[in-house]
C-alpha cells in the first residue's frame, strides 16, 4: 500500500467516534458506570493507564470504575482532536483541565469499531503540574 492509499479522517468516521468520545465523556462527568463500561472493550486484552492507577483487561477496569465512578466536577476538555486512522481505528486525545487545580490532564484513546460499536482499546491518562518546567 502506497501513501496515496492512505485515506485519513473520513468525516463520517470521525464524527462517529467524536459521538462515542463525548457519551463517554458525559458518563464519565455523570458516574454513569454502564455506560462507561459499555464503551470499553470487554476483553483481557484492554488496557487503562490511569493517573495513579492502571487496569489489564475488562473485569479489572469495570471494577476500577465500580469504585472511582466520575471526575472531580469542572473537569473542561480542550484541543480534542479525533484521527481516524481508517473506517475501524481512531485515536482521541483531548487535555483536561479543573477550575481549582494547576494541571493539565492529558488523555488519549484508541478507539475501533466492533459489530456492537465504537469501543475503547487502549486508554492514557497523565497530568502535569502547570507550574514544572516545560509545563503550558
């Protein structure tokens, strides 16, 4: 396959993963737990870098999500940006911000296309401290 092949961000398939993205996003605002669930591969092979924290696997980022059901109120998101890498695979990144702490979350997701629907594969969340060098 060429270059020339390559057909990236197909809008229908990115506005499809940008719908996934932003109900997981509200469930996540919400503590909706099944929803959240529903939107992760249920499958060993997922993974969950949180934080402080990291899950292998659906069972353990459902329990995870048993006990840590939402983000602190505030969270803002900006600079979302979606990369459909073709009609079944995209990346999501996105950075966060609180109105009272002085960080920048940083969050990316790999997102593919299942009979069932977009689900997250792999996931990625880090912060910063706003005041560290090499810090926005």
């Amino acid at each position: 396959m060429t270059d020339q092949q390559v057909v990236l961000d197909r809008s229908e398939v990115v506005a499809e993963v940008r719908a996934a993205f932003d109900r997981y996003e509200k469930a996540l605002a919400e503590g909706d737990v099944p929803v959240m669930n529903e939107l992760f591969w249920s499958d060993q092979r997922c993974v969950r870098f949180g934080v402080a924290d990291r899950q292998q696997g659906g069972a353990e980022i459902e329990a995870w999500r048993r006990e840590h059901p939402s983000v602190p109120p505030g969270r803002v998101l900006r600079d979302t940006r979606v990369l459909a890498v073709d009609d079944r695979t995209a990346v999501v990144t996105t950075l966060i911000g609180y109105p009272d702490r002085a960080i920048e979350g940083r969050q990316s997701q790999t997102w593919v296309r299942f009979p069932e629907g977009w689900r997250v594969v792999h996931a990625h969340v880090s912060e910063l401290p706003l005041d560290q060098p090499g810090s926005p």
